[in-house]
C-alpha cells in the first residue's frame, strides 16, 4: 500500500484525502483529519489487531494509563483495509525522551491480564509477510538467509526463561510512540500489545544504542527510569537477534516502491550475515 492507495481508502471512509496529513507509513498509514487521527492497515490480515487495539485502549483508560484514545469504538473494514479513528493530541511540548518510555512502561508492566485476550508477541511473524511484499526487489538469497535467520531465533525465543514476570507489553517499546503533552507522557501506537516476556519490551532500547544511536547517558536514563537494565539477563541477546530480523525484514516491504528503502535493507542485511552488531542502521 503507497500513500496514493491509502488517500483513496480515506477518501470511501469518508474522510478527504486530499486534506489529510500523512504522518506515517509502515503497515498502517497514518493520517492528521482535523482533531482526528486515521489509521488506514496495509491489507485485510490486520483488521483483526484493529480491533485488538481499540480494546487495549479502552482497557488502558479505565487502568489509568496515559494512551491514544479511540474517537469511534469499532474498526472498519474499507475496501479491505481496516480503518480506526482517534482522537488526535495536542501538539508536543518537547521530544519524548527514553525516560519518558520507562516511567510508562512501568506502569503497563504493573498491569495484571486484562478481561479478553491478548496474543503472545510474536515478533517474527511478520517476516514472511514483508519478505513477500518485497518480492524480486531484494536478493532471493537475502530473503532466504532471513528465513533460516528467522526459524532459528524462533526456537531459541521459546525456550527462553524470563527474569521478569509474564504480562502485558506494548510489543514496540520506542520514544516514537510517545507522546508528551503538557499533562505528561502519552503511549501510542497500541496494536502490538500482548502477553509475553516483559524484557521484549527493554530489549527495544539495547538495539536503539546498539544500532540506532542512542546515546549511553541515554540509554542510562531508560534503566534507571525504569530499575532494571536487561542486559543483565542471559536470555537478551537472543530477544535482540531476533528482533534485528524483524527489523531487517520490516524494511523490505517497502523496497519495490523506495529506493531508500532498498539501500537501507541492504545495509541491514549486510551487517546481520556480517555478524556485525554495531553497524549503524538508519531509521525508516
């Protein structure tokens, strides 16, 4: 799905595409309405993790977790995109900063099982996915070495024994999806809670320095914000390998259409047969 597609979803939900702000694109794009914000889904397979998140965000509401909340309470499927609306935030006061991340995801961490279901995190499960939504754009062979990558961190992942307790994750812990308004820190982008090993959420921030820049006294606010630095835990280089091969396959999808895209993954696919884990990735 490109923006032009996406435009033309908002546009049979009813809002104008042509007003629209867009303010991302990965599987979903992202749209400024007015004082809403729409969330158009790259295809059909996700109108269930909608519908999953607009639960998690009514649930964070009545456990007092600052979040996104919903402006229409069910997902719609358009042309076989799912869609969400929210109620959009004022405008940041400043930058999330890690600490901002820790102190809510102390909070979520605190969280006992809410009343439906949520899915364990599958991090990988998308690798096919967007292995095959980059088609002939990427390297057969790079596709390939994912896979294997992929199935082997899988295995590993599942026999891991968690320091932390069991429970409820956001699944894509990063400042990004924090937003600070003028009442404090905001958590964002709800669709991949679930139910899993707490440290997925710590591991996010070890490859933000390792790999993205973060910086030490940074990355040392986030543990202390938090009290715990997960690197203490023997199982999180397997979480982190298994994550770089999500973020590496995550880039692919969007190769046939960007050429950035297809340098990027490149680069990231490159360090990862390199066995280099401190190749600087760019964020996409």
């Amino acid at each position: 799905m490109d923006e032009a597609r996406a435009r033309e979803v908002l546009d049979r939900a009813g809002v104008d595409g042509t007003q629209a702000r867009l303010l991302a694109l990965g599987e979903n794009a992202v749209f400024a309405a007015g004082d809403r914000v729409v969330k158009v889904g790259r295809d059909a397979s996700l109108l269930e993790r909608a519908r999953r998140e607009l639960l998690v965000a009514d649930w964070l509401a009545t456990q007092g977790v600052p979040a996104v909340r919903a402006a229409e309470p069910a997902a719609r499927s358009v042309q076989g995109h799912p869609v969400t609306v929210w109620h959009r935030l004022p405008p940041a006061v400043r930058p999330a900063r890690p600490r901002d991340l820790a102190e809510l995801l102390r909070l979520v961490h605190a969280l006992a099982a809410p009343p439906f279901e949520l899915p364990g995190r599958d991090l990988l499960g998308g690798v096919e996915r967007w292995l095959r939504a980059a088609g002939l754009a990427i390297d057969p062979a790079d596709a390939d070495f994912l896979r294997e990558r992929r199935d082997a961190f899988a295995a590993q992942t599942a026999a891991l024994v968690p320091r932390l307790p069991l429970g409820p994750i956001h699944g894509d812990a990063l400042p990004r999806n924090v937003h600070v308004t003028g009442d404090g820190p905001v958590l964002l982008d709800l669709e991949t809670f679930a139910t899993d090993l707490r440290e997925h959420d710590l591991v996010v921030m070890v490859l933000a320095k390792d790999r993205y820049g973060l910086g030490p006294q940074e990355y040392r606010a986030f543990t202390e914000g938090y009290g715990w630095d997960v690197r203490q835990w023997s199982g999180y280089a397997v979480l982190r390998g298994a994550r770089e091969t999500a973020s590496c396959a995550w880039v692919a999808q969007h190769a046939p259409v960007n050429p950035g895209a297809l340098a990027e993954f490149r680069r990231r696919v490159t360090s990862l047969r390199g066995d280099d884990p401190e190749v600087r990735w760019h964020s996409f």
